[in-house]
C-alpha cells in the first residue's frame, strides 16, 4: 500500500488493504489504545545494495533471498520498463513484528488505516514500512516497485502505479508471470458480462475511488500492453519515458486505440486467455 505525498496530503493506498486478515484490525484496534506507546523506526540493522536500504531491528545478511530478489527485482523492473534506475534510494523499514509496526505507524500516521505494507513518498524521503510476516516478499516486491518507480519519475496515474506494482509483486518461474487470482477473477467476470474500462481507471484519482476488481483491471491492463504485441509494448515504454519529464502526459487509453483497433475486446479476450486452465480429473 502506498502513500504518496509531496504534491498532496492525503494519502496514497493501494492494493495491501485488501489483504489483511481480521486479526490484524483487532490486534492495532486494541494495542494502539495505549498512550503510552512509543515505537522508534528500525535502525539497529542496516543492508545497503544499489536502490535498496533496509533499516530492520533484527539482523539481515546480504545473501538473505529476500534481499537477493529486491535486488534481482530491481534489475527487472528496469529491463522490462527500459528504465534507468539511478534514483534516490528506497528505505525499507522492516519490523520484526506485527505488532511493532503497528504502534509506529499508528503514532505516526493515526489517519492511515492498519495495513500490512506502505509505500510513503515525501520530498525528503522514499519510504516502505512494514513487518516480517507471511506474505513479507509480495508485500515488498509491491512496495518497493512503488518506490523505484517513483525515484525516477516525474509522477505515475494511480492506475498505473498500481497495475505495475501488482505486475512486479508476482513470484513465478514462469514468462511472463501471471496473478492467476486476478486472471481468474477477470475471466469470470467476463463471462458475467463485465466490460473493461481503462477510461473510467484513468478518471481515478484517490485510492478510496478504487475497489479490488479495478486493482486486478489495472494489473491485467499493464500485463495486455507489456505482451499482447509489439505495438502495445511500446505505447506503455513510450509513455513511461514521457512520465521521466511529467507527470501529466495525457490519456494512455486514447494512444492505445490509436494502434489497436477494438482495443476493449482485444483486451477481453487476452484477460480470458491468461485465466488458468481448469483442472478435469477422468475416472474410468
């Protein structure tokens, strides 16, 4: 989840919100009620490789496969993107703990709601908080996205923010990766009739604006345009590149429909074949 504020005040949430278990919302409802509480950000441990700085209260190595993938990510977010990547840092404040993080982010942030991840961007600072947990690579892989993404441009649509953190936070051997939830939950909501509408995404301009199904468009939108065709790689790459000089290049939707005609049934039909096969079992 991200929370983006040198040009505004209100904050940037992003898909983490909608994965958090309901122990989660009693454990901050009810730790966060002491006063008291003071919780200081990670800064015993540090970890520095290329973008990446990680400040944690317990200890990394370099050859941990957390810091191994960021690192790897790194070089895939910028070889997929044709990104140069020689930004300010991104700060991983890792906490040992749920409950940790949880208090820090309370007494710092109280108007944030209690998510697993954030990515918050300031003038003086790109920051990831979060906690070791179960889903700690998705979560980072998500967030820190965020962050390279903001190091080297001007701005980025939500939308697009979005669509690509969720491109870059899936681990799979396969190419190119697929969310498989998120292709199976579009595939049958295609079936129930839904109609794509990158113009409506394009229109968002707060994260409370946006439900899960518009994270899992916004995903399959960037995954149509880095490998449906050539010409739709290059709309995403070009834009990208205008997005190093502002953060107000226009519509990518009408750029699209200028090189794909029918583009939203192209679209469907592409989100239809990413949805994995079912699994036939034959007795006999």
């Amino acid at each position: 989840m991200s929370s983006q504020l040198p040009h505004s005040s209100a904050p940037r949430l992003t898909r983490r919100q909608f994965g958090l278990a309901a122990g989660c919302f009693a454990l901050t409802g009810c730790q966060l009620s002491q006063k008291n509480v003071d919780i200081a950000r990670p800064a015993r441990h540090s970890i520095q490789a290329d973008q990446l700085v990680v400040l944690s209260d317990f200890q990394l190595h370099y050859d941990n496969p957390l810091i191994i993938d960021l690192k790897q990510l790194r070089a895939d977010v910028a070889d997929t993107l044709e990104l140069k990547l020689v930004g300010q840092p991104v700060v991983v404040y890792l906490f040992s703990n749920e409950q940790s993080y949880a208090s820090y982010l309370h007494r710092t942030y109280p108007s944030l709601p209690a998510r697993r991840a954030y990515f918050i961007g300031t003038p003086y600072e790109l920051a990831v908080y979060t906690y070791w947990g179960e889903r700690i690579q998705e979560d980072l892989r998500h967030e820190f996205t965020h962050g390279l993404l903001h190091s080297s441009l001007k701005g980025v649509p939500l939308w697009l923010d979005e669509g690509l953190a969720e491109y870059f936070e899936v681990v799979s051997s396969a190419k190119p990766p697929i969310n498989e939830a998120s292709a199976k939950h579009l595939a049958q909501a295609k079936r129930r009739g839904w109609k794509p509408g990158i113009e409506r995404l394009e229109t968002l301009k707060d994260v409370g604006q946006m439900n899960q199904s518009d994270y899992q468009e916004s995903w399959a939108w960037v995954h149509f345009m880095l490998h449906s065709s050539p010409e739709t790689r290059q709309v995403l790459l070009s834009y990208i590149d205008e997005l190093k000089a502002t953060a107000e290049p226009g519509s990518l939707c009408k750029r699209l429909k200028r090189t794909t005609l029918a583009l939203d049934e192209h679209f469907l039909s592409y989100v239809e074949d990413l949805a994995p096969l079912p699994i036939v079992a034959a007795t006999g």
